[in-house]
C-alpha cells in the first residue's frame, strides 16, 4: 500500500463528520485542562507548586542535555525538574537536540504528536451507528489514555509506529522500527510476528532471514548497553506502577483493603485459578466462533485483523509480564476496528464491543474513586474483570497464532 492510498483510507478529513470530531475533541481536552482533568481523571506532576505538562517525554529530553553535558544519566540527571534518571534504553540518548529550540521539544512536538494521535484513533471509526461515537470518545475520555497524552509517554510512539507497520508491513521496515523500538523501552520485541503475518511461503526463507538479522543486531546492541540496563533495572521502583494506575496480573494482590484480609499467595492463586478459566474459555470461542465460522482465517489477514493480532499480542504480553502503568491499555484499541466489523453479523462480537465500553467507563469510575477518594473497593472488581478479559484474549490469540502456523505448514493458503 502506497502512501497516497493510506492517505485516502485513513485520513480524517476525508468527511466532515471527522473534521467536527476532531475539532470537538481538542477543543474540550484543550478547556478540560487543567482543572477539571486534574480534578477526576489524573495527578499532575508538580514541582515546587507548578504543574510540569508532559513529564514522562520531558525526562527523556532532560536526559539528553544531561548526556551532552557528560552526565551519566542512568545514575543521575540533574536537567530534569525532579531529577529522575533515564529508565530507557540508550537510543533514545541519540535523538538530536538543539538548545535554542526548547520550547519546540518540549511543547509544540508533544502537542503535534498527541494531535496526530487523536486524528489516528478517529480514522479508524465510519461513524455510522451511535455506538461508534460512544466507543470513540469513552476511548480518548478515560484515564489511561488521557494520562498517556498528558505525560507523552513513549508508549504513544510504540502504538502509532505499529500502526503504521500494520498498513505497510514491509519487512524492512519491521526490522528497523521494532529494532528500535525495542532498544528503546523493551516490550515491543512482542511486535515480531509482522515479520510473518501474512507472509507467502516462498518467502519463509527471507523472513527467517530477516528474524535472524534482527535477533543478532538486538542482542548485539543489548550487550553494549549491558551496564545500563543494569543500572535501569536497579531503578525499577521508578517506572513500577502504584496499584492504583497497575495494568498487571499481580495487581489484585497490592491492594491493600484486601491483603488485610487475604494472604498474598491467596490472592495470586485465585488470580491464577480465575485466568485459567478464561484462557480456556477464549480457545472455545476461539475454536467454535472465530475458525468455526470462518472468522478471519477466510481472509487475506487485512489491516484491521493485522492490528487486531499484534496489538492483542502487545496486550496480553506485557500484562502478563511487567508491572504496567495504564498507558499499557491504548494497546486495547487495537482489538476494536475488526470487532466493530464483525459486529454488523454476529452477536458475540456485540457484546464483546459493548463490554469495552462497560469497561472504559467503569475503568474511569474505579480510578476516580481510587485515586482521587481513596476508595479501592470498586477497583477490586475492574482488577478481575481485567485479569478474566486478559486472559480470555490470551487463550482466543493463542488458538488464533496457532492455527495460523498449522495452515501455514499444511500449505492451505489464506485467501
């Protein structure tokens, strides 16, 4: 797919619908800040009583001044405002920086991404049922992604470089940007089933090929950056979250209303128990609905099923590996243009996207209170629903990856 044909599909302004939306989202997020966002969505991070706008992407800067300035920021950055260390990989100390244009990286480059990034989410819905507009906004109006655009975490440039690899999917480029991607902050070596998807088998070779040349440049650079990841794995405590903003399969376990209660290993067990069930449950569905049905498997692996397997994958992955913040959760959006889709003729998908929304708008009700009221008992439930949803997908990806390869090597094309 060539640029002028990803222009057409995807950009926003191709109807007014898009144009008005747009506008009306950053009008609001404009005037919502900065007392009524900080007042029932997110906390601010403050110095000496000033509000400090896209922290987690101004400790990346800071660090790079540090580094210019022969700081070794992995044990201390004096640049930034609350001397936090660099918590990512060492590329990220590379990316050019010019003195004289700060306010650029710090302000106009932050808004320009998160402006691109709303004109991407809106891109992805037609706008034809009232669902859509309810599942768009309730998207972009909840915690973790409103605290995702006010601090510029780096997971924003992860979800829109996957994106754009989705549309492209030109193994080059996989190469490149997961290669950086994963220098950068870790968690995106999950994105390497591009180099596959929707491969023909007569370039299996090519592929492993390229798999191959990217495991040796990883491990290759990681060994180099050796000492440093030592020295971020000594910091962990600053990029852990507090349960209260947790995505994570332990976080049910740190509330502390219910270790009052219950035991640790308790809690673990039945979070273990409970995910179990529904990874079961996901590879039933995922037998009898999905393949059954002919459900993805029939076509050609488009972009909407691409995004649907590598965002899902991303999900599933770092909820059960890392103590995730919530940015983690923009990975969600991924499942929702091919649900959207198989909506229109199956009622499974349905109440699959109304529960996305149950979730995002109760999502937002539990935080509130939580973090704002210091009232944990709502974020019990969504701590369950979040480990039986996980897991549901977990077991549905799964089956899915694993019939993929099993036509794949059975040599039953994919049409």
């Amino acid at each position: 797919m060539n640029i002028k044909n990803f222009l057409k599909q995807t950009f926003f302004f191709k109807n007014i619908n898009y144009f008005l939306l747009f506008l009306f989202v950053v009008l609001t997020l404009y005037f919502i800040f900065p007392k009524i966002i900080y007042a029932f969505f997110i906390v601010p991070i403050q110095s000496n009583g000033r509000i400090y706008l896209f922290g987690d992407w101004s400790v990346i800067i800071s660090a790079i001044k540090c580094s210019l300035l022969n700081y070794d920021t992995f044990i201390s950055n004096p640049c930034d405002v609350l001397g936090r260390k660099h918590v990512y990989g060492s590329i990220l100390l590379f990316i050019p920086y010019i003195e004289e244009y700060n306010l650029f990286y710090f302000l106009y480059f932050p808004i320009i991404i998160n402006l691109i990034f709303i004109a991407v989410i809106l891109s992805h819905f037609n706008f034809v049922r009232i669902k859509e507009y309810f599942l768009c906004l309730f998207f972009i109006f909840n915690p973790s992604t409103l605290l995702l655009m006010e601090r510029l975490n780096f997971d924003i440039f992860i979800f829109l470089v996957m994106i754009f690899l989705c549309y492209f999917r030109k193994n080059i480029f996989n190469l490149i940007f997961i290669l950086f991607l994963t220098l950068a902050k870790f968690y995106p070596l999950s994105l390497f089933p591009l180099f596959f998807i929707k491969t023909d088998r007569k370039k299996l070779f090519i592929n492993f090929m390229y798999i191959s040349i990217f495991s040796f440049f990883l491990i290759f650079f990681l060994y180099l950056d050796k000492n440093n990841i030592i020295e971020i794995l000594k910091n962990t405590r600053q990029f852990s979250a507090h349960y209260t903003w947790s995505f994570n399969f332990f976080a049910l376990s740190k509330i502390p209303i219910l270790l009052n209660i219950f035991q640790k290993n308790v809690l673990i067990l039945f979070s273990l128990l409970s995910s179990s069930v529904f990874i079961l449950i996901g590879i039933f569905v995922c037998k009898n609905t999905l393949i059954k049905r002919n459900y993805i498997l029939i076509r050609s692996l488009n972009y909407n099923d691409t995004l649907f397997l590598i965002s899902t994958g991303v999900f599933v992955s770092t909820y059960f590996v890392f103590n995730n913040w919530i940015y983690r959760e923009i990975f969600l959006f991924g499942l929702i243009p091919v649900l959207l889709e198989l909506s229109e003729d199956d009622p499974l998908f349905k109440n699959l996207i109304n529960f996305i929304i149950f979730r995002l708008v109760y999502f937002t009700i539990s935080s509130y209170f939580s973090i704002f009221k210091q009232n944990d008992y709502l974020l019990i439930l969504n701590q369950i629903i979040d480990n039986c949803f996980v897991s549901f997908l977990f077991g549905l990806l799964f089956f899915l990856y694993l019939k993929i390869l099993i036509n794949f090597f059975k040599f039953r094309k994919l049409v």
